[in-house]
C-alpha cells in the first residue's frame, strides 16, 4: 500500500480524535496516522496540548514510566491536557483498546484469570496479595481491574496541563 503524502496525512488526521486514529487497522497506516496527529497542523516542534478524560468521567490514577522517571497521573471528571506524544502513550496503554484496560496493571491478571489463580494455588496468590500489597500496589489486597479507560476529547475547555 503506497502511504499519502505527509501533508496529506496531516490534513487527514491531525484534528481527528485519537481514539479514532489508534483504532486504524492498517498497522503502516496506522503508524503513519498518528505520527501525522502527533505533528498536527503545525510543526514537529509544536507542544500543542490535548484533553484526555476518562470513559466514565470519574476519576483514574494511572502510573506511566517516562524514560527513567515514573510518574503518578490523576484523571478527575475534567480530564487533564497533556502533549500529544503524551496522548498517544497514555491511550495506547490506558485508552478502549489499551494493554491495561481489563486488567490490572501491577499483575496483568484480568477478574476471571485473577479469580481461577486464587482458586488454583492459593498460597502463591496469598504470597503475592501480601508483596503487592507491601509495594503499595495493592492498598486493599486486592487487585485494581482497570474497567475504565481514557480517551480523546475535542473540547476547547482548559485542563490542568502536565508538565
């Protein structure tokens, strides 16, 4: 498949939502899309800020490494700007089809695997429930199944920005 211009590209993607442009199922297009959304209309160097809310319009703490830094990122019901490049990063891990939505993101059990390992081998889950919990990962011994997830708002309103 022969790709469109950069400009095209572009033109095409660059106001569209995120969501949209991550559920492309061409995997080149796909790549090229959002590297044209990552641009936007204006230049590579261009730091323009997107609202990112969560499905629900509750609130979500994520964790998102960053390079060495680990950072702790809070959703409330108005969301919050971040980069571009941050959007893409945090959808494709915490967005509708992101690797932690379903699952919880410490263990990368899911509700039904978490509930047959328990049932399985119940002193290695009790083991693990007891070091997550320790960690701080898992503040009510219990695993936290991430059942929302975020996503690309095309608002005009002003979010707390990320730095």
């Amino acid at each position: 498949m022969k790709l469109p211009s950069q400009d095209r590209l572009i033109a095409e993607y660059a106001e569209q939502r995120l969501d949209d442009v991550l559920a492309l199922q061409d995997p080149v297009l796909r790549e090229a899309a959002i590297e044209a959304w990552t641009v936007g209309a204006g230049s590579a160097m261009d730091d323009s800020r997107v609202k990112i809310v969560t499905s629900d319009k509750k609130k979500m703490q994520t964790h998102l490494t960053i390079g060495n830094e680990k950072k702790k990122l809070a959703f409330d019901s108005n969301g919050r700007r971040v980069s571009r490049r941050m959007a893409v990063e945090l959808l494709e891990k915490f967005g509708a089809a992101g690797i932690f939505r379903g699952v919880d993101p410490y263990s990368m059990y899911t509700p039904m695997t978490w509930a047959a390992f328990k049932v399985g081998n119940p002193p290695i889950a009790e083991a693990l429930t007891i070091a997550q919990k320790a960690l701080g990962n898992w503040p009510d011994a219990t695993p936290t199944f991430l059942l929302n997830y975020l996503t690309h708002e095309l608002d005009g309103e002003v979010a707390e920005a990320v730095a």
